[in-house]
C-alpha cells in the first residue's frame, strides 16, 4: 500500500484552495487572470477539477501575491 497520495489529490488541493481565496478576495476569474497577466482560460483550467491541466511553482507565486495569501496556504487540505 502506497502512502502517497496521487498527482490528482494534490493538485485537486491546490485548485480548490486558489478558487477559494479567489472569492474571499471578490474577485473574478478574469480579474485574476488580468492581474497575474494569464489568460482567463489558463486561469479556468488551473481551478477546474476536470481538467488535468499542470501548473508551475511560479504561477501558483503569482496568483498567491495577487490574492495576498502565503503561499503555502494552496497546500492545506
């Protein structure tokens, strides 16, 4: 039995969390797409969970300084 979970739960942590800080923060897809200078669609893709769409530790930075949240706060389940 494997104690890892799978590249799915974890990136499924992660877009939940930037989805939740995003409307704590009132904001739009497309305004968090304007302000991290993304495409509105590469911001879809990065919260839809059916979507097995990779993202970089650079762009989880930029969406976390635009939401100011602490990174790390992507990662709590």
């Amino acid at each position: 039995m494997s104690y890892y979970n799978s590249n799915d739960h974890y990136y499924n942590v992660i877009r939940k969390n930037i989805k939740k800080f995003r409307k704590e923060k009132h904001f739009t897809q497309q305004q968090l797409a304007d302000a991290t200078d993304m495409s509105v669609d590469y911001i879809c893709e990065i919260e839809s969970l059916k979507r097995n769409k990779s993202f970089s530790i650079v762009t989880l930075g930029r969406i976390a300084d635009v939401l100011e949240v602490d990174i790390k706060e992507f990662f709590t389940k």
